[in-house]
C-alpha cells in the first residue's frame, strides 16, 4: 500500500500554531487624551493609532493546524517534481470565501461582478479531504491556494519578527483584514494596492501564447493566484508596507527595486519549506544547491506561457560571473542584483556546513562522483538546505526592523543584516555575517555610511551623545496583552508614543536622531513639518541556543517640504531615523536618515529628474508629487523596454 504523504509543516507555522494571543485589556487611559507636546513638537502616525490586527487565538480542544493541497511552484511542474504539497496552516475558523480574522478572499468575476462559488473549507468533507482537489479549472481551490500560501507567508514573518505583523491600511476601531482577489482581471499582471484605509492584493489571469514553453496549453488561460511564487510575492508587499510604509515613496533606485527584491527573496527561500521539493531539487542538481533551478527560479510558467524559455527571474547567476550592481538598472533587474547576493551567501553557508557529509559518503575526497546521488545523502542534504533557508528567511525578515524608516539604501540593508545577526548570535561560528558581506562585496554593493567593510564596522552604532534611558519605555511599566509581543491597547501605544515623541524633540537631542527645529538656519528656504512618531513596536527573537532577546523598535521620521529652486521643482522628501531600545527603556541604536543629511536633497532632486525618476512622480504646478499605484508603475517600467512578459507578477 502507497504511503500518504504527510502534510509539509515549516517551523515558523509550527510556531505561530503553538503562539497565543491574549484577550483584549480595558484602557485605563481616557479617551481622546492628548499628551504633553502631542500636535505641537510631534505627533502620532497612523500606524500607531491603526487598531492592531488579531489573529484568531486557538482554544484548548481546537486543533493545531489546518491541512490544506496548494501548488509548490504552478500548475505547469510535472507532479514527478512535487507540484502538489499539503501544508500546514494555522488553525482558525473560517467563513467561506475563505474569510479568516486575517484574511478575505473575495472571488467575483470581473466581467460581471458575479460571485464565483466560494471555497467553503470547514465543510465536513472537504476538511477530511485536505481541502478541494487541486485544478486550474476550479475557483473554490484558487481561493483555497491563495488563503493557504498567504497565511503561512504570514506565519514566517511573526516568528521571525517575534510580534504580529499589522497592516499599513485600517482604522481606528476594528482590525483590518487584507482582501485578497484571485481573479480581478483578464490581465498579465498581479499586485498589491494600498487605498485609503484598504489593502488588497490582485491577481489576473490572460491567454498562454501561441507556443508556450512548458507544459501550458497554447491559448489556455494562465491564472496568476496559482503560482506559488507570484502569490508569495504579492502577500510580502503588503507585510513589508506594513512594517515600512515609506519604503513604498519611490526616492531613488534602491528603493524601488528593493521592495521586488525582499518578494523574491521570501518566494526563493519559501520553496524550502517543501520537504519534498527540496529533495527533488538536491536529486537534479547533484546537491549544488546554488544551481537548482526548481529552487532558485521565480515564476517559471508565467514567463513560459508566453513563450520565453526562462523563469520570469532567478536567483542563480546565469553567467558565472555575480551581476554588478548600477542605479541606473531597471528596478528588476537591481533586485536581482540583491538577490543573487544573499542567495550566494546562503550556497555558501550550505557547503561549509555539509561538507563533512560530502566527505563521510566519498571516502574523504570530498567530490561527489558521477550519477545520482545516494538516497540517505539526498535527504540529509535536504533536510540541511531547508533549515539553512530557513534561518536566512529569518535573517532577512528580522533585519527590517534595523533598516532607516526612509531612503533605504542596498548598503544600509547589508548594515541591518550584520547588525540584527549579531544581535541575536553574537558568536557566529559558520561565518553567514562573512558570506553576506563577500557577497555583496562581489557585486559592488557598499554602504555609504560605514569605513570598513568589516563585520564591527557595519553594525550599527548607539547614541553618539549620552542619553538616559526614555521614561516610561522599560518593560516594567509596558502594558502587554498578557504576551510582550501584545500592547495592552491602542491607548498603551499612544502613551509609548507620546513618551518617545517628547524624548526625541528636546531640541539638544533632535540632530542626534535625524531631526530639525523648524527655526533651523540650515533649512534655508525649506521648511519642516513636527516630527512624526510612525510606529513602535514591541519584538520577542528566539535565537538558535535558545536565548531570547526583547527589544522595543520604533520609527521616527520628519518631512521637509524642499522650495523650488532655478534647480528644479519642488518637492517633499523624508528623514528620521529607526530607534531601537533595550527593555530598559535604554536606546541601542538610532540608525539615521538624517533630514538635513549632506547632500541628500541634491541626491532626492537628481533622481527625481531622471527619466526612471519622473515615470514615479508628476508635476503639479511648482511641485514634483509622487504618482499612485506605485508597483503598477514599476510593472509600467519593464514594459517600457519592450519585454511584456517580465514586467508582470511584481
């Protein structure tokens, strides 16, 4: 009798599962309390004031997880290369749709505005079933991909970041849920949109080519929701716009091309959470995990429907040669110059640490002998690479919360890794922090910021003035919902807010966190708004020994309103700085975009005229405004160049 497949648990669903949320805590603050400076010095951001998002807290006699079949890459992989998986999802209760406390897939056909048949997955039989069989041809299992691939997405990031992630949309009252559409249009395209207080993710679906590359049928419709990759993708824009809503403002090249960068990192490295997609991977590439293809490709049957011979992007260097990074490459292709990097790196901690494998199966030679590897050697290579992926998925999911708030910079992103890593395992005995850094050593990416690119010089620095520690932000007078990872309240992170908004504007400590008075002679003819206390957030990060650390993490950023000038239109541009506390209330680290820092409007106004500059902002009147539809845009931009098929899926 053939063995069941056992269902695919990563850890980080594993421990999201196991996590508890506390019930809500009465404020003991009245309502509407304005504190001491509040509107005036500074003020509260929305995402302090936003309702945190809830995720269903699990009862004693529910189940741990949700078994549900998905897609590991899309419809178009032989199932001999483990196109069907059962995952794990956290359990909660659903309405159909599926419509969770996070989530709502809402399914209409965009010709009609009809309902499609919604996926109804607490039914009785289709719960014993692992959920609807897959197939491209029905809608209830297109709903039921999407719910799965974007709940367990979700997971990753709230046990790497050690909180739950929020959303940058919502209101004040009642949580958000971010809504997902399978099937928006009859277009190549998918994408998130961020509008007023909604977030929503699109995906479209259109006709394969005349003479696809794969296993699509010529003129067959090709359903972007069913792709692992494009999915995965989509739902990280929205967790990463919630963690950095400005790293959406198209400020300069970077920026842009890093948000598509970090979805293809987290759709890579998601395709190792498959135990059996891994195995497979290892069996065809000999166990040179840097050239597996099925591990390292993105996209592939979108790209292929249309008749490329590719993957629409790949994390494997195509040439030998590592591609060189340039400001002025189109916003994909420079993500892919990030990608390549750290992907290299994680090849280059596999080896170092399989290597004792290799050796042990090959006598001591340490090279692998032609024909297919041995079966034992096969799984444990596999089971190695995706704890591996697993802990860069974690490296580069916690190094966010030690990025600028503003203005991210490739270099200052390579500064957050090496100082979130150290944080966390000071004593790196297989050298990733070193991978890391040769490998984007070897593509030209430096930061601006740091001497050296030696591993103490690109951790971020402390205060460089003496600052006690800020009142009222020690864990002994945080109010939690029971977890520290939970704020009592919305009034509870107003109050953290307001303490840290009255630190950071006493004026002899606003140049140390990258902000101006509004008297400032070095504004010049520009003027600046009070400083805005975006975002403050409690984190809980479990480490590979088991140690756990806490820290308090918040933005802090300040518009300047820049004049026009015989230089150019005006227009507005953002600095500040991320502000890191241990749970002494006491500050580790301001990592800075300083609004008046040197030459960062002259950068701003530079890029702003450029040709890839002006296809993301438009002028109005005297002043340059950012256009809407930021990723539509980027999607625009490929396009441009005559390469449709590429520019969609971002």
């Amino acid at each position: 009798m053939a063995q069941e497949p056992v269902a695919s648990t990563s850890q980080a669903v594993a421990a999201d599962a196991a996590s508890r949320v506390a019930q809500d805590v009465e404020s003991l603050l009245p309502a509407g309390t304005r504190y001491p400076g509040e509107g005036g010095l500074y003020t509260i951001g929305a995402g302090v004031l936003r309702a945190p998002v809830k995720p269903h807290e699990r009862k004693a006699d529910e189940p741990l997880y949700r078994p549900l079949r998905i897609f590991t890459v899309d419809p178009a992989q032989s199932r001999l290369e483990a196109a069907i998986a059962t995952v794990n999802v956290a359990y909660e209760p659903l309405e159909p749709g599926p419509v969770g406390s996070l989530l709502e897939v809402v399914d209409t056909d965009p010709a009609s505005g009809r309902s499609l048949r919604q996926a109804n997955l607490d039914e009785r039989n289709v719960l014993m079933a692992d959920g609807y069989d897959p197939s491209p041809s029905d809608p209830r299992f297109h709903q039921q991909m999407v719910y799965a691939v974007c709940s367990n997405v979700y997971s990753t990031f709230r046990t790497a970041l050690g909180r739950t992630p929020g959303w940058s949309f919502g209101g004040p009252v009642a949580p958000a849920r971010l809504v997902i559409r399978p099937h928006y249009a009859q277009e190549a395209n998918a994408y998130y949109e961020r509008v007023d207080d909604h977030g929503e993710l699109h995906f479209g679906y259109f006709p394969a080519g005349e003479h696809p590359a794969d296993r699509t049928l010529a003129g067959g419709i090709v359903f972007t929701c069913l792709s692992h990759d494009i999915v995965v993708h989509e739902m990280t824009h929205a967790l990463l716009d919630g963690l950095r809503a400005h790293f959406m403002a198209p400020t300069n090249p970077d920026i842009i091309a890093f948000h598509e960068a970090f979805a293809d990192l987290m759709a890579v490295f998601q395709h190792f959470s498959y135990p059996e997609v891994v195995r497979t991977a290892i069996r065809q590439c000999h166990g040179a995990v840097e050239q597996a293809e099925l591990l390292g490709q993105v996209a592939s049957q979108f790209s292929r429907a249309g008749g490329r011979q590719g993957p629409l992007r790949t994390a494997l260097e195509q040439h030998g040669e590592p591609r060189q990074y340039r400001d002025n490459l189109e916003p994909h292709e420079l993500g892919a110059v990030l990608v390549s990097a750290i992907f290299e790196a994680f090849g280059t901690v596999f080896r170092r640490k399989t290597a004792a494998m290799v050796r042990l199966a090959t006598g001591g030679t340490g090279v692998l002998p032609p024909g297919e590897l041995p079966h034992d050697l096969q799984q444990l290579l596999a089971a190695r690479a995706g704890k591996i992926a697993s802990q860069f998925l974690s490296i580069c999911i916690r190094a966010i919360d030690y990025c600028p708030p503003t203005g991210m910079m490739f270099g200052d992103y390579l500064r957050a890794l090496i100082t979130a890593d150290c944080d966390l395992v000071p004593d790196d005995t297989w050298d990733y922090r070193g991978a890391l850094i040769d490998a984007f050593r070897r593509r030209r990416i430096y930061p601006r910021s740091a001497q050296h690119l030696s591993e103490d010089s690109l951790v971020w620095r402390g205060p460089r003035i003496d600052l006690p520690p800020v009142r009222g932000l020690d864990f002994a007078t945080l109010r939690f919902q029971g977890d520290p990872a939970q704020a009592a309240s919305v009034d509870e992170l107003r109050r953290q807010a307001a303490a840290l908004g009255r630190f950071v504007t006493q004026p002899e400590r606003l140049e140390e966190f990258g902000l101006a008075a509004p008297d400032d002679k070095r504004l010049g003819p520009h003027r600046v708004d009070p400083p805005t206390v975006e975002s403050i957030r409690t984190a809980r990060r479990a480490g590979p020994n088991g140690q756990i650390v806490f820290d308090l993490v918040a933005e802090v950023t300040q518009a300047m309103h820049v004049a026009p000038s015989a230089d150019g239109p005006g227009f507005t541009h953002h600095g500040g700085c991320t502000v890191i506390l241990s749970p002494l209330g006491e500050i580790r680290y301001v990592v800075l975009k300083s609004v008046l820092g040197a030459g960062r409007v002259d950068r701003r106004r530079e890029f702003l005229l450029t040709p890839l500059g002006r296809r993301f902002w438009e002028l109005d009147g005297q002043r340059l405004q950012p256009r809407k539809g930021v990723f539509r845009l980027v999607h625009d931009d490929v396009l441009a160049t005559g390469d449709a098929q590429r520019a969609k899926a971002s």
